[in-house]
C-alpha cells in the first residue's frame, strides 16, 4: 500500500513514507489528496473559466482555449497545512495527517498573469478570488491572493500534472498552483476567477487556514501562507531493522520561502552532521539528501533530522501548538532498529 487513507468521503489519503523514496517527482497515482467536499465532475466540453470583476474585458475560456494560449512547467511542492496534525498535544480536530500529506509533481499550465493581461485589470483591483466548482453545507470552497501576493509568486493555472491532463482527484481541468504556499491556495476544480477591490473574507480565508493561539488572555490570529521549512525522513522508515555498520539517511527538505541551504542530521542525540543536497536545485520543490553513516553497536536507535533554508529559518525542538493544527514542522524523529550482520 503506497497510501494512508484519512477519509473515504470526501476522500482524503497521505502517501507512505516508503512511496517517497525514488526521484524528485511523485507519480500521479501517489500524490497525496485533500477533499473539503466531493469531487465534482465536470464536462470539460462545457466547462469554462469565467474571468470577471475589475476587469476592462471579461472572458470565457474554454479548455482548448487555454491549451492555445502561452504555457509553462514547473515542479512544485505541494503540502497540507495540516501535515503533521496528529503528532500535536493536546489533539486538534482535523484530519489526523502524519507526514505523507506533501508531494512534488512537474505541473503544466497557463500563468496566471497571462490570463490577467488577456482581461485588463482595472487600477482599484485590490485581489484576485479563485473560486472552485466544490462546495457544500452552503459553502463554496474560495480563496484569494492580494497582486503584493501575485507579484512575489509566479502563481501557474495548471492543465496537466506529470504529463498528462488531471485527474479528477488533483483538479480537472483546471487548478490553481502557488508555489511556495500551503496546498490550501492551490484551488481545485476552478471555475472562476474574480477581481475584487476590498480584502476577501471568505470560510476557507478568515475561519479555516489561520493560526489561532490565546495570549495576553485574548484570541491571536494569523492566516495561513508560506510553507514552513521541513526535512522529511524516508529512509530508515520507523522500526525498520538495519545492519549495523555503514547505512544511509535520505530524505527530502523543503521551504515555502527560500531555497533549502542545508539538511543535518543527529543519531542517537549526538552531534548535528550535515548532509548531501542531491540533485537539482528547483526554485519551489523539495531538494532530496543523503547521509551516509555508520551504526557500530545493535540496539535501538533515533535520528533526527533539521532543514535549514536560505532565508535562515529552521525547525523548531518541539511543536507550536495551534487550535487548529497548522503548519507543525517540529523536528521528527524515526527511531529503528540495528543489528549485528
């Protein structure tokens, strides 16, 4: 089984650690799923994109219309806000995500300024809504960006996935992508783009995806953006049993702000060591690392790994806890098993 499923309606599956190992690029069919509400089906034959607001020209865009027009490709990673939930005390409502709610895939598209010259945005435009064909109990799954925003995110309206055009699972025929964000601002299934002059404050905006502590004896909030800087382990999976001797740690490393700078990693609480960055570089995706080292003595062991990015930001000894579960990037620890050969 290469998926953990969290909830079959709406569906909601993570990918296992052991589906990770392998190349930068996470196949389709493993991708992780996060579903607010049913997948919609969607004809793409009658399908459009409506682009309307504070615009000097509205469209409709078929999908044929955007596979015409100016594309892109760009490898991305994509993760839940709610990553890691399950590990908070004291519990959080939520889906209960270990850590396989996070994927990389090579995304095609259209970006989305190209779509915004195409219309003209009128001067008082203030942000962009995308609004999805999802929804239910009267909500309507809806999210916006501010142009400070879009003019710091090369944000991708995105066809194809891999290859090959989406999946019903992952947005078809149409997603927004936001490099660099939680998946929560990767809108799904959109059907609608909207150029507004005051501040959104939709459900999913000002309720859902902020963070919210008690201080001073009053409710502190900030909303949900950048994805925080992680290092993920994948290799030793926990109580796996190795041979003691030479051994290699590899993992993943990401950040939604600045490129991954180093990955070091600790075994039995000794001293940090650094590892290897493998691969290219890619602007908004997880950079894979290695560590090649040695295990002398049997028993049970731990190691830990830490990512540390460009812009300075690391992870955190122990979890910051929030009401609603969001962006837990403490430390993680795997502990395994060694033995003699």
């Amino acid at each position: 089984m290469s998926a953990v499923l969290q909830r079959v309606e709406p569906l909601n599956r993570e990918t296992r650690a052991s589906a990770l190992l392998g190349g930068t690029v996470m196949p389709s069919a493993h991708f992780y799923v996060r579903n607010h509400f049913a997948v919609p089906s969607l004809d793409a034959a009658k399908w459009r994109l409506g682009v309307a607001g504070l615009v000097r020209r509205p469209l409709a865009l078929s999908l044929q219309d955007l596979l015409n027009l100016p594309s892109r490709v760009e490898t991305v990673t994509l993760e839940c806000a709610g990553n890691g939930r399950s590990f908070l005390t004291p519990t959080v409502g939520g889906e209960q995500w270990g850590l396989g709610a996070v994927s990389t895939a090579e995304w095609s598209g259209v970006p989305l300024a190209e779509i915004l010259d195409r219309a003209g945005v009128a001067p008082a435009a203030r942000e962009v809504v995308f609004k999805g064909a999802d929804g239910g109990e009267g909500k309507r799954f809806e999210r916006s960006l501010t142009f400070e925003d879009l003019r710091n995110s090369e944000v991708l309206l995105a066809y194809a996935m891999n290859g090959e055009l989406l999946s019903p699972y992952h947005g078809y025929p149409l997603r927004v992508i936001v490099p660099g964000w939680y998946g929560v601002a990767s809108v799904k299934w959109l059907t609608e783009i909207d150029v507004i002059g005051h501040s959104f404050s939709g459900y999913f905006q000002t309720e859902k995806y902020v963070y919210e502590w008690e201080r001073d004896g009053r409710v502190a909030t900030e909303p949900v953006r950048h994805q925080r800087v992680r290092a993920l382990i994948t290799q030793p999976g926990p109580d796996q049993i190795v041979d003691a001797g030479a051994f290699a740690v590899r993992g993943f490393a990401w950040s939604g702000v600045a490129p991954i700078a180093k990955v070091e990693v600790s075994l039995n609480g000794q001293a940090w060591e650094k590892t290897r960055l493998i691969g290219e570089a890619y602007r908004h995706s997880w950079r894979p690392w290695e560590l090649i080292t040695r295990v002398d003595s049997p028993g049970r062991m731990t190691v830990r790994a830490r990512a540390i990015d460009q812009a300075g930001r690391t992870q955190p000894e122990d979890q910051v806890w929030n009401r609603l579960g969001y962006g837990n990037n403490a430390i993680q620890e795997v502990a395994f098993i060694a033995r003699r050969r």
